[in-house]
C-alpha cells in the first residue's frame, strides 16, 4: 500500500511540473524555431494580451497562464 501511494504522489508531482505555463519568450522562440525549420522566410510573431487578439485564428500559442498569446502573421514578399 505504502508503494502504492508513492507511486500516485510521484505522478501527481509530474503532472504538476509538465503542466507549468511557459514563460512568452521562451515559446515564442520554440515557435520560431518550427517556422524556420519550414523555410518560413518572412513572417511576424507578437505577444499580446487576450484583449488584444482580433482574431483567434491567427494564435499559435498561449502562454503566461494564459493571460497572453502568441499570434502569427506571415508577411507577403
């Protein structure tokens, strides 16, 4: 029984450190990384506020608890 239970705190513990919110500037660089990886050339990534996004379509990521988003905008050349 007593493994048993180490086993649930041990997982609950895991849970709780992969579900951390990402700081903004870290994910926006993960994102950015994907982007290039694609040979994106020209592109815009913004972090804003939830009342700043017009548009949920243009999000690719939310961050900070969620109290921010990443947007994406690919420019035309």
């Amino acid at each position: 029984m007593k493994r048993f239970a180490l086993a649930v705190i041990a997982c609950a513990l895991t849970t709780s450190v992969l579900a951390a919110p990402k700081p903004c500037e870290e994910l926006k660089a993960e994102i950015e990384t994907k982007i290039q990886a694609n040979n994106v050339s020209s592109y815009t990534l913004e972090i804003v506020t939830n009342d700043e996004v017009h548009d949920q379509n243009l999000v690719v990521g939310s961050c900070e608890n969620g109290t921010k988003k990443i947007i994406y905008q690919k420019n035309d050349t």
